[in-house]
C-alpha cells in the first residue's frame, strides 16, 4: 500500500509546522490525517539520523491541534527490519537505544490516536513501533511481526519493557527469547495487531478507518484517547478517577461535546467545530 510517491526526489515533506524537510521519512497533514512513512530503502532500517527525523515529526504534532489520527506507514515492501546493524555496540549503542526510546515516548505523548499500517516485515525496533500505536492494521499474507536480535546475541531493551505490557509476561518471553516470527493472522491473536485483513483489502480499509476519524471532533478523540492512555499504568480506582478528570475537566469544556449532544437529541449528524 504506498500513501505517499514513491520518488522522494518528488516529494517535499514538510509538517504542518515546521517546515523542516526530511530524507529518510515521509511527512505530511492534511484533512485531519497526519501521515508518516518510513522511507529509506530497502528494508527501512532504522539509522540514527532517521530516529531522529521520526522523533522530529512526532514532536511537531503537538503544536496541530487539528490533527485527528496519526498514521504510521512503511514505504515498500516492509515496514521496517529494526536497527543497524552497526549501531549495536561501541559508542552508537547508546544513541541506538535512546532514539527507540524517544520514539515509543513520542508516540505516548502525541495525544491523538495512532495507527501502524504494516504491509510487510515488521521485526525488532519495527516491531517495537507497532506495538506502540494503538491500532495496528496488517496485511494477511505480507506481515511478519517478531525479534530475532537473539540469535545475534543481542535484544532490544524498550522490547523487553513494552512487550509484557502490550502482550502478558508469557508471550513476551516467547517473543524475546525464542526468536521466532509471528504471522499477522497469530500477532491479531495474540493482541499485537488490531486486524488482520487481506492484502487486497488493505488499503480499503485504512480508507474506511480514517473516514471514521476524519468524521469525529477532533478533541473528543483526543480526550477519548488521554483518559485510556493516561489510566494505563494505574490502579483500576486511580485510572477511573483519572477518566473521571478528563472528561468533567477537559471534554465538558470543549463545544463540540455540546454539539454532539444536541445532534443525537435532533436526530441529526453533528457539525463539529474542533474546539
């Protein structure tokens, strides 16, 4: 599924604003959609300089308050293969670990839902990507999800946090330690992705999602979206009480909840304002 031209010498990314253009990533709003492609042939291997670009674009959201859904896509045939090799150790190493780690806090922080669209390999910082937006779309036949940095002796240190949380301590282990690589239809089994559809039915679909969003208020999504995200690592009571505070503080607050409240009682679709 390419969303961009496939010529980066075709395309000039800026976000909406910085205008800071990028080389390795492909970076662009409109209509509501933020959309990011990871684009540096062949296999999108994550370098340090494109981490960089990544966290760059991610921060610029939060400046856009009329962005409803970030979409995350991989140019080609892969989402991405992970890191460099050669950033695995020595001084890279640490810089290595710190832009995944940048990255996964990022994709927290950008207040509005996330989607990965994965139409091909998505293994170890990849992997670790995807599981880190909320909504993960795959490719039936295409994608591939795991970490096999084990048999290189190594293993992803955000991998070995995130994984337990998104998919329980025991497929995480198998995961990480067993090196083995989890088709789509067994990743929607397991909790890593959101649905698995047909290749030939993908694109469809991300059309369909992102209509669904481009048709809601964009800070009832993202009130929505801070009290799930914002509970996560609490309690149960802290994370109701925490809700309870987005919702009384934050949602009552905006005048699109009014108009959506006045249209269902007018049996009429609402006319959002984004404010």
């Amino acid at each position: 599924m390419a969303e961009f031209n496939d010529d980066p010498q075709d395309y000039d990314a800026y976000s909406s604003t910085g205008a800071r253009s990028y080389q390795l990533i492909q970076f662009d709003s409109a209509a509501g959609v933020a959309r990011l492609a990871l684009n540096r042939a062949p296999a999108n291997v994550l370098s340090l300089e494109m981490m960089e670009e990544i966290n760059a674009a991610l921060e610029s959201l939060e400046y856009d308050r009329s962005i409803k859904l970030l979409l995350i896509t991989g140019q080609g045939k892969y989402f991405s293969v992970g890191f460099e090799i050669a950033d695995h150790t020595g001084d890279r190493a640490y810089m290595m670990l710190e832009g995944l780690r940048r990255i996964v806090e990022n994709l927290a922080k950008v207040d509005r839902p996330t989607v990965a669209v994965v139409n091909g390999p998505a293994t170890g910082a990849g992997n670790v990507i995807v599981a880190a937006c909320d909504t993960v779309l795959a490719g039936a036949q295409s994608a591939k999800f795991g970490h096999p940095e084990i048999r290189a002796g190594v293993f992803n240190t955000v991998a070995a946090a995130l994984l337990p949380r998104v998919l329980g301590r025991k497929r995480a282990f198998d995961m990480l330690l067993g090196g083995t690589l989890l088709s789509a239809a067994d990743a929607e089994r397991v909790g890593l992705v959101t649905r698995a559809v047909p290749d030939d039915k993908l694109e469809a679909e991300v059309a369909a999602l992102i209509q669904r969003f481009q048709e809601g208020s964009a800070p009832v999504l993202q009130c929505v979206r801070r009290a799930i995200a914002g509970g996560l690592e609490l309690p149960y009571a802290d994370a109701v009480r925490h809700a309870e505070d987005v919702y009384l503080n934050q949602l009552l607050n905006t005048e699109d909840v009014e108009e959506g409240l006045r249209a269902v009682s007018e049996k009429r679709k609402p006319s959002w304002k984004d404010r």
